[in-house]
C-alpha cells in the first residue's frame, strides 16, 4: 500500500506529497491480461516480485508524458529535449505543466517497448523513510475488513472443521438445533459442517449441538512427537537432500575441528493469526457470484469463485481456502446473501492448515566448528 506505490513513483517523478493510492480492481485486471502484474501480496514477497514491472510501470509512464509527440509538445508546443519530468510536472522554458493535462492525450501514445530505470544513485523517494499511507485510517477504525460487510437480508454461516488436517465429515447429526428459531440450514459440505442463520450469533451457538463424527484419514496418528521425528530424519539424511547454497566442504572442516559445537533450534506449530478472522461474504443470483473477502490474493479468489468453490491450493490468505468453505454454502443456498465467518478460537486452531506457519514446524541443526 506504500512501498508499491513508491516504485511507480520514483520512475515517474512524482511529488509523493501530493500521490493518492488505490486498490486496484482484480477484476479489470483479468480482464486486461493481468496489466498490473501478480496481484498476490504474500510471503514478504511484493517488492521483490513487483519492483521491476512497478518501476518499468511508472518509466513508461514518464517516458509517454516526455515524448516528442507527447501531449506536452502538442499543447506548450515546445521542442522535446526541453520537456522533462519534475515533481509531477513537465518542466517548460516558461512554465510547467502538471501531469494531468497531458495524461490523456499522453494515453493515446503507443507504449515504448523499451524503457531505462533510474540509477539507484538518482532515486529521491525509493529507500527513503516514508510514513504508510494506511495508517490514518488504521487508527482511526475508518479500515474496512471483510466481516465488514453489511447486505439487505444477509444470512450467516458458521464453519466447524475437521480438528485433523485433511479430515471429513463422517456423519452428522443436527436434530437439536433444526426448527430452533433463526436456524435456516444446516450443511454438510464433505470437508466441513455449516450452520446458515439469520444472525451470526445464533449460528455460532447452534454450531456447538451439532454433532459431528470426522474421519480423520491418515493424518489421525500424527503428534507434536511424530513430527519432530519427521524433522530429525531429514535433518540426519544422507540421500536426497535439497542443497540451496553450498561453499567448502562442511564434512571436512568439521572431522578435522579441534573444537567442535553442537546446537539444536526448532520452531512449533503456530498459528498465522491475522488482525481479524477469516470472513467471506458471497451472493450467487442469477448465475452470477459476488464476492466480498478477507484476502492476500484476489486472482486466487476470483479462481476460487470461478469454479464455484471448488478445491484450490495455497497459505491462508494468500489463497482462498477460507473463501471455497464460504462460497460453497451460499451456492447450496442459491440467492442468499451469506457471509460465512470463523471465530477466533476455531480460526486460531485450523490456522495451520491454511497457514504459512503449517509449515513453521522447521527444525534446524547448527554445528558451528573451527580449529583452535
């Protein structure tokens, strides 16, 4: 929301004081071939996935504002070794012109296949201490999250998980809480059990009476212990070893240490707790699926949609396994307006399945050694 920003400004020459920043539309951007780039914002992995396009973005962009047959030239009618970006302007021998007043002639320009990058030596804004633009509205409560959403008559939808990864709904059993007053459904949808309410309250409660037999699947004999098992073996193997970076011999220099130390360091499981949990809001009417959810990756959502929440892979909210167990309910319940919803206690304890941390079990074994 900020440092993004920033690389498109710094290629472009604008004055950061004066930039507004807006969430662009994962919409409009299938439609365009994906034009804004990978739209996933996971894994601390947006500058170093993006800063290239961004950069290319905003050096077009500057590069179309500053061409000789740019709209600067067609209005101030100037010769073109003369126009230059400058604090949102193009820069004149009489006056300036802001960037505005040429962008849509500009627009009409073809795109240069070919643009240079500032040379880091140049950069005024990328580097620089800057504060995030999100943060006013952060503070200030004006942030809207995904079980934000309000909709004329919404129904809602509370979710109970397998407590085993990979489990399923054995067998079910909703007579206490069919006919209670608010219940309008309940769901088996194979992987999980929904109670579909007219409030979320009510479905919440009325989830605890539902009773449900899992089949826990293979996954039913695995402990903290079998997993630390699990590591050592990899940590103690000889064959098939993924190698990232190798420099020297480590078997070498470590039998002939004189001293040797020896270390172990492992994490546990954890749970990728995000500032709110987990919430979709679906309306599927007339063939058509909106989509209102608490995301990292709105492409893997709308493939999530598009499917009709079919199965999909990925973390947490970087892919919207989260988002399928919402949709599927309002697509068995054609029309309504659900907004499926985990609270903190069942999301805190099925993070891991979605979770970036569903990999943070790591264990790691320092052997530092040198010679006396």
């Amino acid at each position: 929301m900020t440092s993004a920003p920033m690389l498109v400004a710094e290629e472009l020459g604008c004055d950061w004081r004066r930039v507004k920043v807006e969430y662009a539309s994962a919409n409009a951007n299938v439609r365009r071939k994906r034009a804004w780039g990978d739209m996933a914002a996971v894994g601390s992995r947006t500058i170093r996935n993006s800063q290239e396009y961004l950069r290319k973005a905003g050096a077009t962009a500057r590069e179309m504002l500053d061409r000789r047959r740019g709209a600067a030239v067609e209005r101030a009618r100037v010769r073109v070794h003369r126009v230059r970006t400058a604090s949102s302007r193009t820069a004149r021998a009489r006056a300036a012109m802001s960037f505005g007043k040429v962008a849509e002639a500009a627009a009409k320009l073809e795109a240069p296949k070919d643009v240079k990058l500032k040379d880091p030596k140049d950069w005024k804004l990328i580097g620089k201490p800057v504060k995030r633009v999100d943060i006013p509205d952060t503070v200030m409560g004006r942030q809207r999250y995904g079980i934000d959403t309000q909709l004329p008559g919404m129904l809602y939808a509370a979710i109970a998980q397998c407590p085993v990864f990979g489990g399923k709904v054995k067998a079910m059993d909703a007579s206490k809480v069919e006919g209670r007053r608010g219940i309008v459904k309940v769901l088996n949808i194979e992987t999980f059990v929904a109670v579909v309410a007219d409030n979320w309250w009510r479905a919440k409660e009325a989830l605890r009476d539902v009773h449900i037999d899992w089949d826990v699947g293979a996954n039913g004999g695995v402990s903290s212990a079998s997993l630390m098992e699990f590591y050592r073996a990899g940590l103690d193997a000889k064959e098939d070893i993924a190698v990232a970076r190798k420099d020297g011999d480590f078997d070498q220099a470590f039998a002939g240490a004189a001293k040797k130390l020896e270390a172990e360091y492992c994490t546990p499981y954890l749970a990728h707790a995000c500032m709110e949990p987990m919430g979709c809001t679906a309306v599927l009417k007339d063939g058509k699926l909106d989509v209102w959810t608490s995301t990292q990756n709105a492409e893997a959502s709308l493939a999530t949609a598009r499917v009709g929440g079919g199965r999909a892979a990925g973390e947490r909210r970087g892919a919207p396994r989260a988002a399928r167990r919402r949709f599927r309910p309002a697509r068995r319940r054609a029309g309504l307006r659900a907004p499926g919803r985990a609270h903190r206690q069942g999301d805190g304890r099925h993070a891991g399945e979605d979770a970036l941390d569903a990999r943070g079990g790591h264990a790691a074994r320092l052997l530092p050694s040198r010679r006396a």
